[in-house]
C-alpha cells in the first residue's frame, strides 16, 4: 500500500475527529509562527550590540535591551508551552481514539468471518494477533507522526522558508535545493527496505505462531522429550529473523549518513553565503545567526525524517496485513432473511459435496435426512466426515454442491445467528473461557439468574463438585479438570434450552459413572427435540431412532441399530470392533456369575 492509500483508508477514522483536528492544525500554526521569534529575536539583538559597541555604549545602556529581550524569549517560551501541550494532547487524543476504533473494527470482523477464515495457513492465531497488534500500532505511529510531530516540523519548515526568501531569495533557494536531495535518497532507502520489511513481517508472525504452538503443545512435547528440537527449531527462525533485522538496520545507517552529511552541506552553504553578504555589505552581521536558525527550522523535520521515515515505512508494511484483515469481505458469514419462528428441525442434504479450504474433501455426495423430533446418530471412522455434517447444519460452511434443507427451506436463506440461538452444540472438546464458572456457564444465557446456573449444573452432576471447591461458583474454570470443563460445556446447553441438539462426543472426556449420568440427564433433554449424536460410546447410538453410517466422506448404510446389525456391513464392523475393544464376552460372564450368585443367595 502506498502512504496515499493509508491516509485514504484511516480518513474514515479521523473523520469523527475533524474538530480536534483542526484545532490542532490551528495550534501547529500559531506554534509555527512563535517558532521564528527567535532568529528575529537574534538578529535584532546581535545587530543593536554590534551597534552600540560601534558607539562605546557598554552594560548600563544595554540594559533595556538585555530586558526587552529576555521578556520576548521567555513569553514565547510560556506561550510555546501551552502550545506544545495543546499539540501533544489532542494528537494523541485523536491517536488513541483512532487506535481504539481501529481495533474494535479489527475485533468485529474477525468475529463475523466465517470458519474458513480460521482455516486459511496466513490467519492462524499467532499470526493474525501480530497482523492486528502490529499493524494497529504502526498505523498509530503514522497518526502521531502526522499530527504530533511531521505537521508541526514541516509548518515551520514551510513559514521558515518564507522568511529566509523574504530576507533574501539567495538563501531561499540554497535551503530548498538541500531537501529534493534528501528526500530522493529517503526514498531510495524506502525502496530497497520494502521487500526486506515484509519479510521480517513474515517471521514475526511465524515467530509468534511458533511461540503458541509450543504453549499449546507443552504437554506432546515434553511427553517426546522434544525440547531441544523445538528449541532449535526456534532458534533457527530467531536467526532468519536476526539476519533481517540486521540488514534493515545497515540500509538504515548508511542512508541516514548520506541524510545527515546532505544536510550539514546545506548548512555550509548558508554560511559561506550568509558571511559572503555579510562582507559585501548587503547584510548586517545578526544575519548570520537568523538565517543558520532559519534554515534549523528548515533541517528539523530533514534531522526527525530518518526516524519518522522508518516508522512510516513499516506503517505502510504492516497495514498490508492489517487492512487485509479488515477486507476480507467474501469471509464474512452469510446469512439469510427468513426467521426460524417454529422450526421443526427436518434437516435434508441431497447430493452434497465439501471441500474444506486446505484443499480435503470431506464429503461426497451426502443424501440423508434428519427428521424433526428423532434422534438420529451419524456413526463412523475417525475422518468419516460426521463433523463435517453437523459444521453444515449450524451454517459454519456452506456445502460446495448440493442441496442442504431445514424444513424445507434453503438452510442458506435462514437468519445465521436466530439460527443459532434455537441450536445447541456440545463437543468432544469444548472452550472454556477465562473467567469463573459461573461465568463460563451463563455463556448459554447470558441473562439467567444463579438459580437458573445451579440448576444447569446439577442437570450435568457438576453442583456438588462446584461447591466443594473453595470459592464455589467463582472458582476459574481453567483450573478444573477435562472431565469437569466438559459438564460446563453440557450445563451450558441444558441452560440454554434449545430445540435442536447437535452432540460430538459430549463424553468423550468423562468417566464411566460421569458418562452414565450424563446420558440419562440427555436423555431427558432429547424427549421432543431434534438430536444428532456422533459418538463411539455403543450406549449413545443403539438407541438412535435412525442411524447413518458415513465411511470416507460417503453415506454407506442407514437405519435402526436392528437392521444396521444384520445387514452385517460397515455398521456391523464398527459395533463388533467397539465391542471387543470393551470386552463385552467377559464383562457378559462376570454379569452372568454375578447374577447366578445373587440367585444362590436368594434360594
């Protein structure tokens, strides 16, 4: 993005601010005009000491002088003062206020973008936090450079220049050759440092994913004693990232030289010219201070440009990514205008395919139907695609080809989030959020009294636990354990209440006695609703009023668990395998005795 088109895209953003703005443009231009009393202060003063040195006057008749003088300086430098203050506040007002938006704006689409979004390798968490926090600082960077510190140097620059032609045209166009020089070699280190910006930019964002993926993987790591492998790993791109650094700064410091030594040559010339005047009698001596301090005022913004320069380079790196964020409008999730007031839940897919965005396809030609009401469990190896179908029902992705129905309408054409609101999904692994239990349950209805929250969590046998813990109800939910996190993600949909359920694995986490009482209180939550169920819990699915078995991505047999069983297909080798895995014969035979010897006692 070139440094127009940024401006362009944070207008929208400064926009509210237009009278900060201005207010601050009319202070950068008293503060400009105070700028230039002192050469006139200094030329005056140097002039009428020279004078009355020419007529033997001495410290008695200089006083005057020494007060007026001292009486100028110091009431522009309390003016100044308020001035600089009124400045720095205000543009950092308007630069905070446009950072905040910037990143509430930032936060609200990312929100709104559809999973696949997630799923893109440039968008992954550790990269999308530095695209944003970077870019929201650099672009904050351009608003305080702009408004604090580039507007400022060049209105004084500008109202400098304007004196030094005024005094003498000669001066003038010795101080205005200087900055196309510097300017063009400003813009040579800009376009050697572009490429290698947006490289570092890669590695930062490699360097922070890299960074969550160990936290993440903290346990697999150490569980394969992979700590030097990881480190070294790290250690290679802190290398790739250290080159990068060091050739950005080497640009930096050899263009910067030519900066500083085209500036002083300009400063040579002001004074060779200035004391050739002098000389030649065009010019009082004073003239000599008031055009170097002149042409200060011109060289400041040239003496701040290397730094702001830079700054605003990687402003314009950095608002690539972040702007790209902001644009990415065919991710935003699709939605509908029908409302689903009194749906019933009969899901339909006839004929859909899906491709994930990694390029994987999913499903092939899906045809099922989910009938409102019934519990229907979808069985199947791991990558069968079962997820797959429940991502579809709640509109995460939309099917690449076919037909998806809720009730006989285009699941497309419902509203996305009423949608949601009637849904309920429990999976095998579920977010808990910082924060307290209590919080993390009311998740399902951000409105519900205590009461409400205790009864949903004795609906998924987790009160009494909560309550042994030493601040109850208020205790951080990360603390707890797997088993414990899971009947939050259960007690949240049992207060949320909706009437349609789609469960994947909903205990997969919990213990034999856990998930017994966790099914008999879904049980109960099932009568009247719509369910779909995937688990590999027998238990879950034998009594499914309809069973489909998916296998790679396909739909291979369906029915009830009595006729599944005796087609002797995919369904009969998944249950026989589950069964062996449990060791159903001997756990049969300990039932049996068991029973046989409750009968010996009661003869």
């Amino acid at each position: 993005m070139s440094l127009w088109e940024i401006i362009r895209r944070l207008y929208p953003y400064v926009l509210p601010h237009r009278r900060l703005v201005l207010f601050t443009l009319l202070l950068t231009l008293v503060g400009s005009l105070a700028a230039q009393v002192n050469p006139f202060v200094l030329r005056y003063t140097v002039d009428t000491v020279q004078s009355m040195l020419d007529r033997n006057q001495g410290l008695r008749q200089g006083a005057d002088l020494l007060l007026l003088v001292s009486g100028l300086l110091l009431g522009k430098e309390i003016i100044n003062t308020f001035i600089q203050f009124g400045q720095k506040f205000y543009g950092e007002k308007i630069r905070i206020s446009v950072s905040s938006t910037l990143s509430q704006d930032a936060i609200h689409k990312i929100l709104n973008y559809e999973l696949g979004f997630y799923s893109d390798s440039g968008n992954q968490t550790g990269k999308l936090q530095t695209r944003v926090d970077r870019g929201v600082e650099s672009l904050m960077k351009l608003v305080q450079n702009f408004f604090i510190d580039i507007l400022p140097l060049f209105a004084n620059a500008i109202v400098a220049l304007v004196v030094m032609f005024t005094a003498n045209v000669y001066v003038g166009l010795v101080a205005v050759a200087v900055l196309p020089v510097y300017f063009w070699i400003s813009y040579r280190q800009a376009d050697k440092l572009n490429g290698t910006r947006r490289g570092l930019r890669s590695l930062r964002e490699l360097k922070s994913q890299g960074l969550v993926n160990i936290i993440d993987s903290a346990v697999v790591i150490k569980s394969f004693v992979r700590e030097t492998y990881e480190e070294e790993k790290q250690g290679q791109l802190q290398q790739n990232l250290q080159a990068a650094q060091l050739e950005t700064r080497k640009t930096n410091f050899l263009y910067d030289g030519l900066k500083t030594f085209v500036e002083q040559v300009g400063v040579v010339f002001i004074i060779i010219l200035t004391a050739y005047l002098v000389l030649g009698g065009q010019m009082s001596i004073g003239a000599i201070m008031f055009h170097i301090l002149l042409f200060n005022n011109v060289s400041a913004p040239i003496r701040q440009l290397h730094r702001i320069y830079d700054e605003m380079n990687e402003a314009l790196t950095y608002s690539e990514g972040f702007f790209d964020i902001l644009d990415a409008d065919d991710a935003v999730e699709k939605t509908g205008p029908l409302l689903p007031d009194g749906v019933q839940g009969t899901f339909d897919l006839c004929n859909v395919d899906f491709t994930y965005p990694s390029g994987i396809q999913a499903l092939h030609d899906v045809c099922l139907t989910i009938e409102a009401g019934k519990t229907t469990a979808l069985v199947g190896l791991s990558g069968a695609g079962k997820s797959t179908i429940i991502n579809l029902l709640c509109k995460f992705y939309a099917p690449g080809r076919g037909r998806l129905l809720l009730d006989g309408q285009p699941l497309a054409a419902y509203d996305t989030h009423a949608l949601r609101h009637r849904i309920g999904l429990v999976l095998q692994k579920n977010h808990i959020f910082k924060g307290t239990i209590e919080e993390n349950i009311r998740y399902g209805l951000m409105d519900a009294t205590l009461a409400q929250i205790e009864a949903a969590a004795r609906q998924a046998y987790l009160h009494d636990q909560i309550l042994e813990l030493p601040k109850g109800y208020q205790s951080d939910a990360q603390q707890l354990s797997g088993g414990q996190q899971q009947r939050i993600a259960i007690a949240r949909l049992f207060l949320k209440n909706p009437p349609i359920i789609f469960l994947d694995e909903p205990t997969a986490s919990l213990d034999a006695i856990a998930t017994e009482q966790i099914k008999n209180s879904l049980d109960a939550i099932k009568q009247g609703r719509t369910v779909v169920i995937i688990s590999h819990s027998l238990a879950q699915i034998v009594d499914a009023d309809c069973i489909y078995v998916m296998k790679q991505g396909r739909m291979v047999e369906s029915g009830t668990h009595e006729q599944l069983y005796e087609l002797r297909g995919t369904y009969r080798e998944i249950f026989d395998a589950s069964a062996r895995s449990l060791n159903i014969e001997k756990l049969a035979k300990v039932m049996v005795d068991d029973g046989d010897e409750v009968e010996d006692t009661a003869g």
